[in-house]
C-alpha cells in the first residue's frame, strides 16, 4: 500500500480522499527539518503547500519517494533538480487558487489607488484626515501586467470590467491569445514606459529573479504604483524602497516578501506601502480547493500512474495512461533492446513513430523509451529523470512522427548513435496490444520478448541454426521460442531466441565460440 506525508496545514478532506483510494497517509503538519529527514524514508509520497522546506538534503533521504505534491502554484520551496535527478515527479495545482490570487491582486489595486490601509489607521486613531488621503481612479488608467497566464489572464479580464486599458508582457502569450483577452500584448521597456500601474504574475526563475530593480524602475512612468502577488524574488526590496522615498514610484502593494515569515523589511513603515503577509492564495475555498486537487492527483499516479500538472515530466491522464500502456511496453522494450546490446559511450537517440503511434501523447513514450535505453548502464532511471540525464551526458534526443503507415498501421523506432556505429529496432503491436519487434540493425525479424533472451549475430551459412539448437541443448538450455532474421542468403543474419533460463557466461562462450558468430548478448526484458 502506498504511504503519503502530508507535512503542512492541507484541507483534512485531503487525506479523506487519500485513504478512500487505499492509500495509507501520515498527517504531520508542522515537523521540524531534522524530523522530517529522519522520517521521509518511509513514504512514497509527499504533500506539502510553502512552508515545508524540500532540500536536496531531504530529497536525498527519500528513498521510497515517488511524487511530491504541492498544493499551491509555486514550487519555489522544492528543488526540483534533486528531485528529477532522484526520477521523483513534482506536481502542482496551477488552477487552484487563480481565483484567489486574482481577486487579492485586484483588491490590492483598489487598497493602493485609495490608500485604505492608511486611512483606516488614521480614522480609528480619531483623527479626520480628509484631505490627506486623495486617490487615483483605476478607470481609464493602464494596467501592465508581467505575465499573462492563469493568474494575469484573470487580472486582465477584472481589469478590463474596470474600463482600465491592459497591456502585457508574456514571451508565451501568443498574438491570437491576447486579442481574445482583448488586451495589447507589448515588450518590456513598452510596458514600463506607459503602464500607471505594473503587477507581476511570473514564477521565480534565473530569468524573473529581480526583475523589478533601480534600472528597470527608471524605465517606468513616474508616480507608477506596482503590485507583486505573485513570488518574493521578483523585486529588489531595497531598489523599490528608494524609489518610493524618491517619489518615482508613488506606491506599491506587496504580498510577497524575499524572506518568509518577513517580520522586517526594507518596505516597511511607509504609508504608500500596503503589505500582507502571503494571503494571495488564503481564502477557505482556494485551500480546500488545491488540497483536494493535489490528493487527486498524487493518489491518481500512485495508483494508476496518471501524471497531471507535473512540473518535470509530461502530462499523462489516467485514460491516456490505460490508452498507451501497451505502447509505453513497447517503447520501454526497444529502448532496452537498443541499450543491452550497446557496449560503447551514446551520442544520440532517435525516436520515431508511424502510423497510429504517431497521433499518441508522445513525450511519455520517448521518454520511457530513454529509460529502457539508459537502464542497463545506469541504476534508478525512470521516464523523469532519464531526459534530464541525456541532457547532462550530452545525448542528443530526437523525436518524429510520420502519420502515414508504412510497413506497419503502428510502429515505433528506436535509432541509437554510438562512438562506433548506428544500431536501430523497431516494434510494433499485434493485435491492438501485443508488442513485437519486428526489426533489428535493418534486418526484418518478427519475434515476442520474454524474460530471458539470447541475441545473435552471424553470418548466413548452412548448418549454423543446427549448431546453435545442439549448443543450447548440450548446455541444457530449453527454448521456448526462436525467431530468425537475414538480410540476403549467405550475409548477416540474427536470432532471438527465448530461453527458459537466464543465460550463464559460459554458455554464451560456448555460443560465441561457434563458426560464423558475430556478436553474442543475453537478454533480460
């Protein structure tokens, strides 16, 4: 039975759901560090929001661990290359809390634009300080928003129904998106230079890391308010603290802060600041909604192997999980076919799909088809972290599809470059979800991989099937099936032969000591 930490404060319907699939779950929100290395052994899964800190340290204690679940957007708070390293899946609940951050973003305008913060202070002191707390109206104003996904494509929407002009930066917004969004989507410096007011919905990452610093502040209007519900990182504090004392930012509303809890802060103590401590995504309805999206989904991969909202692995739903099961087998076995019988350093990886393969979901299928090819010189590759490995290993991964059957209606072909030659192996299914192979280096061959398998290759002579049948034979070897292939009479030929046993090394000398033998390899699949 799967077993699953929760080691932060999630909706308690999250583990209601967990154990209603059979999972086994530990609610221990709140556990120290070392607490946490000392126990995380023993899970295969583990669900945390932003508080819980998953280290490499942590990672590297995880044994067992398969899926790290965060019920938030944010993954800032796990590393996730120790974890793709280990081939552990991290998810996120991406849609969970849009509403939520959307609607604290929008509220955090209105809070800047009219200085409510401050005005409450002044008024419940006793004081009528009328006069002192002029606003600016949102209507008619433009709004710049740095990022235009889940979260900024809602602001932009609220916006719009408070007749603001929206302007966007997203490298991925596409033309067409931002016409449907009714928004302008425009550079940067674009942006900076006619926005009155900016809000941020990036991630964290080496590219948005201090985004928002003195010199891209000088690019902004003057008197521009800025809002960031989005990750503490993405502003210098410092740099946006002087701006305001300049007056060349007239105010801004910060959610997040670089250091968490943040009890000091350079933009602290300003009357055009108004903060809150991380409540983008704190409301009950956002809380109860990612804990019951991230049980789902962990549960869903635990069980079924279903992958949603990963953050390092392609996307695979339970129904195309069941739906390509038998080309993920197939897949997996040319890959190790291709990787057993390769004994020097690989250069590259082909991958190519045919027919009714090539209308699939296929970055899963290539990804486990790197694994089976990774696996035999490598120990704990899986379909997470074998892509990451090529990249590493200076593998080059290629991936085409041909809608068009040609020899086959499905076919998937697995092409390995290595520092001496080319060896490719292709497969398809029989009968809908039987894999076969059914060529190996160019040679045609139609054979069913079992556990144990002796590969040969040799030269086409008369008697050469006979003396391989008495070689076995003599050694006590059953076989259980035999398949054969050649290029041309009398040229290069193979066989694949499955035995009842797993093959010894002196059986393979004695195989490999026959006339006309090329190349001798067991086989385990």
């Amino acid at each position: 039975m799967p077993k699953v930490l929760i080691a932060d404060a999630l909706s308690p319907r999250a583990a209601e759901i967990l154990v209603a699939r059979g999972i086994e779950v530990d609610f221990s929100p709140g556990l120290a560090a070392e607490e946490l290395k000392a126990r995380i052994a023993d899970y295969d899964g583990l669900a945390v929001r932003s508080a819980t800190k998953v280290t490499a340290g942590l990672i590297a204690r995880a044994a067992r661990l398969k899926v790290i679940g965060r019920a938030g957007i944010g993954v800032d708070n796990i590393d996730v290359p120790a974890a793709t390293q280990r081939g552990i899946v991290v998810m996120n609940t991406p849609y969970g809390n849009s509403i939520t951050a959307a609607e604290h973003t929008i509220a955090l305008l209105f809070a800047l634009c009219r200085q409510i913060p401050a005005a409450d202070r002044s008024t419940q002191a006793g004081k009528w300080e009328k006069s002192r707390f002029m606003g600016v109206e949102l209507t008619g104003k433009t709004l710049g928003i740095i990022g235009c996904g889940n979260v900024g494509s809602i602001v932009a929407e609220r916006a719009l129904g408070l007749r603001m002009k929206v302007v966007a930066y997203d490298p991925f917004l596409s033309p067409e998106r931002a016409v449907d969004l009714g928004i302008e989507k425009l550079s940067l410096d674009a942006l900076f230079a006619c926005a009155d007011f900016i809000t941020l919905h990036t991630p964290l990452t080496e590219t948005t890391k201090n985004l928002i610093d003195a010199r891209s502040i000088g690019k902004m209007k003057p008197g521009v308010r800025l809002v960031n519900c989005a990750r503490g990182g993405l502003i210098v504090e410092s740099e946006l603290a002087a701006a305001l004392d300049s007056g060349h930012v007239a105010g801004a509303a910060i959610d997040v802060f670089v250091d968490e809890p943040a009890y000091e802060n350079p933009l602290f103590g300003r009357d055009n600041v108004v903060a809150t401590p991380h409540l983008g995504a704190a409301t009950s309805e956002a809380q109860e909604n990612v804990a019951l999206q991230i049980a789902g989904q962990m549960a869903d991969f635990l069980l079924t192997g279903a992958v949603l909202n990963a953050v390092n692995v392609p996307s695979l739903t339970a129904e195309e999980a069941k739906r390509l099961n038998p080309y993920m087998q197939l897949a997996e076995q040319l890959g190790s076919f291709a990787g057993q019988l390769t004994e020097t350093g690989i250069t590259a990886a082909a991958v190519e799909y045919e027919g009714a393969a090539a209308d699939l979901n296929v970055k899963p299928l290539t990804a486990i088809a790197l694994t089976g090819l990774l696996s035999p010189q490598l120990a704990a590759v899986n379909m997470v972290n074998a892509p990451v490995i090529c990249r590493e290993r200076e593998i080059r991964v290629s991936e085409t599809r041909r809608a068009e059957p040609v020899d086959y209606q499905t076919l998937i072909r697995v092409t390995v470059t290595t520092e001496r030659r080319t060896r490719e192996v292709a497969g398809t299914l029989f009968a809908g979800d039987k894999p076969r192979i059914v060529s190996v280096e160019g040679i045609p061959l139609e054979g069913e991989l079992g556990g144990n398998m002796l590969f040969v290759r040799n030269y086409d002579k008369p008697g050469f099937i006979g003396a391989l049948g008495n070689a076995l034979g003599a050694a006590n070897v059953n076989i259980a099936t035999f398949h054969l292939g050649r290029t041309a009479p009398g040229h290069d030929a193979i066989a694949l032969i499955e035995v009842d046993q797993p093959l010894t090394a002196a059986i393979l000398d004695t195989v490999r000591l026959l006339p006309n033998v090329i190349q001798v390899k067991a086989l385990r699949f």
